[in-house]
C-alpha cells in the first residue's frame, strides 16, 4: 500500500481548510482514506528524515508551523485511514507561511506575505529567528506592478557546509525575483 498525502489549502482565503487530505494507492486502485486534522490553510509540509514527524506550514495572516508525530497501524483514525497525526509542537512565524523544509534540529520556513524566512529549532529550548528578505523590488520592463515587496516563496536546504558546519538554505523571492542563501547552525 502507497499513501498519498497532499496539502489543503483554502483558495479563498476563509480558513476552511483544516487537514492534510491521504489517498490510498493498493492494487492499482486509488482512494481517499481521509483528512487529517491540522491547522488552518495546511499549504504545504515535510516530513523529517526518519519519516516519523512532519512540519505542516499554515498560510494564514498570522503565520504558523505545526510538528506532527505520525503515527501507523492500528486502525488509524475513524475513517479507515491507516496513519493519524498527533501534534506536538506550534510556532508563529510570519505572515503566509507558505513553504516549510524539514532540517534535522528544526525547519526553515518561507513567508510569502511576511516577506521573510524563519528558521525553527524544534529541540530543547525550541525557537523561531525570522529574517527579512533584503532584495530589492525589480521594475522589469512590461511588468512594473507585478510585486510590490519581497515575497519569500521556498525554502530549500541545498547542502551541509562542512567546513562551517552550517546548513545552507536557498529561499527564492518572487517579489524580487532572486534567491537569497543563508546558513544555519546544525542545532538550528
């Protein structure tokens, strides 16, 4: 069995959506198993690299990361589905947490109408930094009105910077169509 999980977002901006939809993939045959219950807007997540736990990013004016403990077996939840999620961990970002990108001490986070980046450590003390981004605003010809801020839209790890000892994160911004690096201890 393959399970499929995709994130819910609300189109409209209402707060409606409130879980990460999973279909299940078995014997050539697809279905949906359920929603699993999150925050509101769940516009995208990651899961860490054991697979036991997922950052859920929640798009909404306040921004928020939620930690989830994925749990299998055992009849999951009342819908059939066979996994369930149970949350241990919530931070307020900033404005349209968009993208979250899972670091092995925490999460890098972008904020689309925040206009930022916030990297999250997850351990003992937990903590959020949120950096603004720093580009300027293009006038590309044709285009003028296009954006008026930066507008952070992924966060990725691209690498371990071994000599530093840092993760190096790349946030693209289409407000300021760049991509700005940045490097984050590896206990976040």
């Amino acid at each position: 069995m393959v399970l499929l999980v995709v994130g819910t977002r609300d189109w409209q901006d209402q707060g409606n959506a409130t879980g990460l939809m999973v279909f299940r993939f078995q014997g050539g045959e697809a279905a949906a198993c359920g929603v699993l219950p999150t925050g509101a807007n769940p516009a995208w997540f990651d899961f860490t690299a054991d697979k036991r736990q997922l950052y859920v990013s929640c798009e909404e004016d306040t921004g928020s990361v939620e930690l989830y403990d994925l749990r299998t077996g055992g009849g999951g939840n009342a819908s059939g589905c066979p996994v369930a999620l149970a949350k241990i961990g919530a931070w307020v970002t900033d404005a349209g947490s968009c993208h979250v990108a899972a670091l092995p001490s925490g999460a890098a986070v972008s904020n689309y109408v925040g206009g930022s980046v916030s990297f999250l450590r997850s351990g003992a003390p937990a903590a959020v930094a949120t950096h603004p981004l720093s580009g300027a605003v293009p006038k590309t010809p044709g285009f003028e009105d296009r954006q008026e801020a930066p507008h952070a839209h992924h966060a990725l790890p691209v690498g371990w910077d071994e000599a530093a000892k840092r993760w190096v994160v790349a946030v693209s911004d289409l407000g300021t169509d760049s991509i700005e690096f940045y490097s984050v201890a590896e206990d976040g």
